[in-house]
C-alpha cells in the first residue's frame, strides 16, 4: 500500500486501483486497534487522485473546516498540490 496524504492509502490489484482509509478505534476490551475501509476503486490512478481530492474536500466541507467560496477554492488548490507532489499525474 501506498501513503498518500493524511490517513488515505492507495492499493492495487491485478484490474483496479484501491482508494483506502485507516480509521482508528477502540476495541470491546478498551485497547486501540485501527482498520481499513475501502472508499473506492478506479481504472486509473489520475481518476483515484481527482476522487480523493473532492473526497477530502467534501470532509472539511460537512465538518465546517471551510465555510465560503474563497476557502473552498484554496483548500481545493491545497489539496490538489499536496496530491500532485506525490504523484505526478495533473
């Protein structure tokens, strides 16, 4: 699997590409343990990293982290060069 921003992963297997999320939580005897969730496959890495970008968007957007246009286009911005510097793809 491959780290590609915050606590997103990406994988991969012999027909598609593997958009993941590491998610943390407790288990039933109190200890920390973390899964992954799968958030969506794609034919192409280009089409993971745009899905990731407006997925990411989207979280900030429902935890009120951006609450205008102006923010909005910034983070976006933000996000696509974060994502652009690991893999070359825009």
């Amino acid at each position: 699997m491959v780290k590609l921003i915050e606590n997103y992963y990406m994988d991969a297997d012999e027909n598609q590409y593997i958009l993941k999320r590491k998610v943390s939580y407790k288990k039933s005897d109190g200890s920390d343990a973390e899964r992954e969730e799968t958030k969506g496959y794609f034919s192409s890495v280009e089409n993971l990293i745009v899905a990731l970008a407006n997925k990411l968007l989207r979280e900030r957007i429902q935890n009120n982290e951006i609450k205008d246009l102006f923010l909005c286009v910034e983070e976006l911005r933000d996000i696509k060069a974060a994502l652009t510097a690991l893999v070359n793809v825009f």
